[in-house]
C-alpha cells in the first residue's frame, strides 16, 4: 500500500511540476509580449484598423482636335451611414431619425415607407453597425442632395455620413473612335491613347489617414488628406469629331452589307501627318459590329495590289522604264516558272503602255515588268532597297502601343523563304506584308510631293486647360523619292480615278487620286491550282487631287456577299468618306475672296431651295446676296458681277411642280405637302422628276432622280 502511495505522489509531483513550467513559460510569453515586444504589437493591431492608404487621383481627359471630349473621369460616390459614429449624440439622431427617414425613402431607395427605413436604421443603431449603404454609384448632384439630408448634413463624425469618391471612365460618344482611344484596367493590358500616354493621364495618387470598417472598406479619420492627389493631364487629340463620325458611318455600312469580317478607315491630314479619324469594325462573338480590335495598327496582311504603286515607283527611281513604254499583258495571263499569273479581269489585251497597264491594276503588266528588270539577285536586292527608301519596312510610330512591323523579304534570303516566284509576286502585293496605316503613310507621303510625316494622334499634353507640352508635327523623311518620280505617281493615281478601276466612282463636283486592291486571303498553291479563302478590298488615295488636303485607306476583310473587287467594296467607302468631308469643310472648295466669291468658278448656277436656308448659308460664308422678298422657294443667280440674287421659284397649288435643282429635303416637303407620293433615287440635288412640271395635281406618285 505505501509503496502505491508513493507511485501516486511521484506522479502528482510530476504533473504539479508541469503545469508551473507551462505557467512560467506563459508568464515569460507575456512578459515578453507586453514589455519587450508590446509597442509593435500595438502597432499591429493599431495597423488593422488605422493605415495611411492611397487617394485615387482623377484621371486626365482625352480632348477631340476642337476640344470636345472623346474621353473623361466621371466622379461618383459610394454612400454610407455610420449609425455607430463616435461623435453622434442620441439627441441628434433622435431629433433628425424621422426626417432622415422620410428623405431616404422618398428620394433615395422607395422600397421602404418612412416608418419601415426609420426602424431599419433605429435597429442598425441597436446593433452597433458602423457601416449602412445608402447608395453604391450616386453621381455628384445626387451626393449633394444626399449631403444635405438632415443628421447627414452634420457631417462624417457628427452625422454618420460616409461618402467615399470614385472615378468612372466615359466615353460620351460611345463606339466612336472606341479602340483608338482604348482602355486601361486593372489585371489587363492597356490598350490604344490611355495605354500609350497612361502616365500622363493617371496623375499622382494622394495619401490619407484612413480606419477599417470591414475587411474592404476604408474611410477617412478626417476631413484633410496627408497628401493631396494630383490630377492627371488631358491630351489634346488630332481626331476630328465630324470626320470621325463620317468614317465610322460609312464602314458600319459597307461591313453590314458586305457581310465582312472587319473593316479599316483612316484619314490623315497631309501636310501634317495628324490623324483626323481612325475606325476599326469588327464583328463580335455575338454577331454584333464593334471596334473590337485596333487592325489600322495591328493586323499585317498582304496588301495586293494597292503595293504596285511601289513597284512602279521603283521601276521609275532606277530609270528603268518610261511610262510611256510598252508591256505585254499577254490577255492577262501567263506564268512564272511553274506558277500561273493572272488579271482579276478578262480584259483581253496584249501590247498596252506601262501607264494603262497601272490603271487597269495589271497583275501580269507590273510583275513582268518586276521581273524582267531586277531579275537577277544583284538587281532584287536593288529593288528591295529602293522598298526601303520608300521608307516600307519600317513601322510609322504612332502613339499606340502594338503596331507590327512590316515585312519585306530580303533578296536571296533562304530565312525568307526567297524563290523564283518572290520577285513577281511582291510586285503585285504579295509574300510581303503591311499593316493599314503603313501603306497609308506611304501614299500620304506621294500626295504630299515626296515629304513623309510620321501619323500622329495626339498634338498637345494639357493641364487645366493650359498646354503644357506641344507636340508639333514631325518629318521622317524630307523626300522618299526624286521629285520627277513622285510627279509621275501622281499622274498614275489620277489616270486610275479618271480612266482606270475607278473611274465609276469619280465625282463631278472634286477630283481625287488613288488605287484599288483586291487580295486573295489564306490561299494555298498545290500542284498548280490555287484554292483561295476569301478576299480582301481597299482603296487607298488622296483628295483634292491637284492640292491634297486629306489622304484616307479603306480595307475591307472577307466580304461574303458576291462582291469583293476593291472598286466595288471598299472605293464606294473612300468615295462616301469624303463626300461628307466635302460637305462638312466648305474650305475644300477654294479660298474665298474678298469679294465674297469663290476663287474659280463661283458658287453653283441655278441652286434651289428654300429661302431662309440660302439666307444662313451666304451670311455664314460673308457672301454678298440680294434677299428676295415674293417668294420662300428661290433660284440662286450666280452669273452675276456684283452680288448673288435670289430669283423666285414659285409653287402654284394645283399643279405639279418642279423641284429640278432641288436638294433632297426641299423637293420632298415641297411634292409632299401637295399630296404626292415620292420615290428617290440617288444622292445630290434632283436633276429629273417623272411627272412634268405643270400637270395637274391628283395625288400620284412621282419619282425622283439626283445626282
């Protein structure tokens, strides 16, 4: 028996002694934790609730070329109450919790009645919340509203009233220019203008001392930041609102119709290189037409036969040829080694001059021609040279992040996969590869005699209003060719608009110069046949002809719905494009004089239209008039030494008018409000009607031609 008594005691002792040592080792934890380790600790703990965090700053607007804005920073507020604020007496909340109640269920959230959002923020009280969302995304005006609710506007501490700022990025004018503009987000790559210029536009984020409500949500201690945020600057762009919108328009049309897969507008401003619009349509997953991706930038295809114009050049640079000279198009056929070249057309011609063979885009003409001069490897390489020094195997530099270089294969190159048929073939636009505004950049440079500007978007970097920064124009090469070669290239853009692939197109009213293209895509060449997976339309050129202000390219990808020759698909854009441009920039026409008329050829002979409209346009344009007091239609009299006179057209009740010399608008009020039916046809001013003027009134249908 003792000696259990003693196994028992042994034991006791044992446990005794283990738990005074886990207590000493607790106390010594302690001790430690709370004198020798106890100020950072507290720091810790005071961290988890208390940190100096980052005040977003608002970032810089992006400015259209007249200072509208394409992009800006929306502020918006995320509203809270904290029923639990410190410095909230229980007088005040019960003296203003009615009227807070009623204002919140009244202008802010109506799925409550006064009394049910009184015992809802009452309860939240009880509960010790410190947090209750009034209103996620409240705009300015509805944050001032919300500010001045009672108890609320007693401020943060006295009144409970959370109000913590956002920024949202808007685009006022939706899809246009979308992707040139781009976007900058978090956990994804930045993209077009805000990616690009991201530093400039983010400004300098503020720093303030701030408490933790909940896992996510900070507020200010205090009403004043440790360091205030600096907005961000504004970029001033060279994009055109009007014209912008005149670009997409067009291409929205032309890739609806033609059922493609995406379409390319670009229109540059000459002399200077600046980037008036830039649309890029794309089809969506869904089906949807989008600028889903910047292609003007960064997608290189083969350009096809808007390239031979480099070609030529070329030819004309080593003073191989004369336009004059003549070429065998062999009817639009033949072959090279084993390969088979052909027209896009049947045209049936053999011998033909050098001239004609570009302005029916001769794929047979120009690579022969190729061919037959820089055939050997000596001569290649002096042609890939003269590519060169066009300046075409370099990217343009413009401010948007993504743009692809260009490829051309050197002569003899086994990397390049260089063959006998690469010599012909890049003649005509192919084994060779561009982006959009590459082959943009080189026509601009031959519209503009020679001088090549570097495509820019942005002009100037702004801060409240006041330039900080100009970005001028900039040259990339003074002259990519002689100027007896670049006189000649403007010749042959013109025969092709005058009496080549796009002579259907050409206007009355102003000239303008260019080439088509059409590209064979995705094709493969297998025991000498060529299966082909679709095309590739452009136009490529400049406008006036004679004095260039604006050159524009226009690429359609993959139209499925019969058509796909670049003077079918794409040309009709071009020509649509800077239709509306005429009418929007009545300066294309000429200089005015002082006298008030138009250098040249006057103002048109014979216009039509109503009155007061007439009226507006010769005060706008400070052209002297004689006002006609008879009549509200008027015939406009040009031919005239001293002032334009406005002759009556009268329209008599009961019979049939004539509208001829009309624009759309007038001649369809006018026939209407007789009680005649009309049918239209065309664009422009009528220029016949198909009932005669003078036949009695009896309600029929009457169609119009315009031109």
């Amino acid at each position: 028996m003792a000696t259990f008594k003693n196994e028992v005691l042994i034991r006791v002792y044992i446990v005794v002694f283990a738990v005074v040592l886990v207590a000493v080792a607790i106390f010594a934890k302690a001790v430690r934790i709370s004198v020798l380790e106890g100020k950072d600790w507290r720091a810790k703990i005071e961290n988890q609730y208390f940190q100096v965090r980052k005040v977003e700053a608002g970032r810089g607007n992006i400015l259209a070329a007249n200072g509208g804005l394409l992009a800006t920073s929306l502020p918006f507020f995320e509203l809270a109450f904290d029923p639990s604020s410190s410095g909230m007496s229980e007088e005040d909340f019960e003296l203003n919790i009615d009227s807070l109640a009623y204002c919140l269920s009244t202008f802010v959230d109506n799925s409550f009645t006064p009394e049910g959002m009184r015992e809802y923020l009452v309860s939240m009280r009880k509960d010790k919340k410190q947090y209750v969302p009034i209103k996620k995304q409240a705009s300015y005006e509805e944050y001032e509203m919300i500010s001045n609710f009672p108890l609320f506007r007693m401020g943060q501490f006295k009144g409970g009233f959370i109000a913590i700022p956002r920024f949202k990025r808007n685009n006022p004018y939706g899809m246009l220019a979308s992707r040139t503009l781009g976007y900058n987000r978090e956990n994804s790559r930045s993209i077009g203008l805000e990616g690009y210029f991201d530093e400039n536009l983010t400004g300098e984020q503020g720093e303030q001392l701030m408490r933790r409500l909940t896992s996510n949500i900070w507020i200010p201690v205090n009403n004043f930041s440790k360091i205030d945020p600096v907005g961000g600057q504004d970029l001033l762009t060279t994009i055109d609102i009007d014209i912008q919108d005149v670009a997409e328009g067009s291409l929205l049309k032309a890739v609806r119709n033609n059922n493609a897969d995406y379409g390319v507008a670009v229109v540059m401003d000459v002399k200077t290189g600046a980037i008036r619009a830039m649309a890029n349509l794309g089809r969506t997953k869904k089906g949807n037409i989008w600028e889903t991706y910047n292609h003007a930038v960064g997608s290189s295809t083969e350009p096809g036969s808007t390239f031979k114009l480099a070609s030529i050049m070329a030819l004309l640079e080593d003073g191989k040829i004369d336009l004059k000279d003549s070429v065998d198009l062999e009817q639009g056929s033949t072959k090279f080694f084993d390969q088979q070249m052909t027209d896009a057309s049947r045209h049936g011609i053999d011998s033909t001059s050098i001239r004609r063979a570009f302005e029916i885009s001769s794929n047979v003409g120009i690579a022969k021609l190729v061919q037959q001069h820089y055939g050997d490897e000596k001569e290649a390489k002096e042609f890939i040279e003269r590519l060169k020094q066009f300046n075409l195997d370099h990217r343009t530099g413009i401010e948007i992040n993504g743009e692809v270089d260009p490829y051309i294969k050197e002569a003899y190159s086994s990397e390049d996969d260089w063959s006998g048929i690469s010599l012909p073939w890049m003649a005509h636009g192919y084994e060779l590869r561009m982006t959009p505004l590459q082959i943009l950049s080189f026509y601009n440079a031959v519209a503009n005699d020679g001088k090549q500007m570097k495509p820019y978007l942005v002009s100037e970097l702004q801060e409240y209003g006041e330039t900080l920064k100009r970005i001028p124009p900039t040259v990339v090469k003074k002259q990519i060719a002689s100027s007896k070669t670049i006189r000649k290239a403007q010749s042959l853009l013109k025969g092709v608009v005058e009496q080549g692939t796009a002579k259907k197109l050409k206007s009355e009213q102003y000239t303008f110069a260019g080439k088509t293209g059409t590209a064979q895509i995705n094709y493969k060449r297998s025991n000498g046949k060529m299966t082909v997976g679709g095309y590739q339309s452009s136009f490529v050129g400049y406008f006036p002809a004679d004095e260039p202000r604006y050159s524009c390219i226009v690429v359609i990808y993959k139209p499925k719905n019969g058509r796909y020759y670049g003077s079918d698909v794409a040309l009709p854009v071009f020509r649509s494009i800077a239709d509306k441009i005429y009418s929007l920039k009545p300066d294309l026409f000429g200089q005015f004089e002082s006298s008030g008329y138009i250098a040249g050829k006057g103002l048109p002979q014979g216009s039509v239209g109503e009155k007061s409209d007439f009226e507006i346009l010769m005060k706008e344009l400070d052209i002297d008039f004689r006002k006609n007091e008879q009549s509200d239609f008027i015939v406009l009299d040009t031919d005239t030494t001293e002032v334009v006179a406005m002759l009556n057209r009268r329209v008599k009740l009961e019979k049939v008018p004539s509208v001829v010399g009309m624009g759309l608008r007038d001649a369809v009020y006018v026939l209407e409000s007789l009680g005649l039916k009309v049918e239209v046809s065309g664009s422009g001013k009528v220029v016949n009607q198909s009932i005669r003027p003078g036949t009695m009134l009896r309600g029929q249908a009457v169609s119009l031609r315009l031109n």
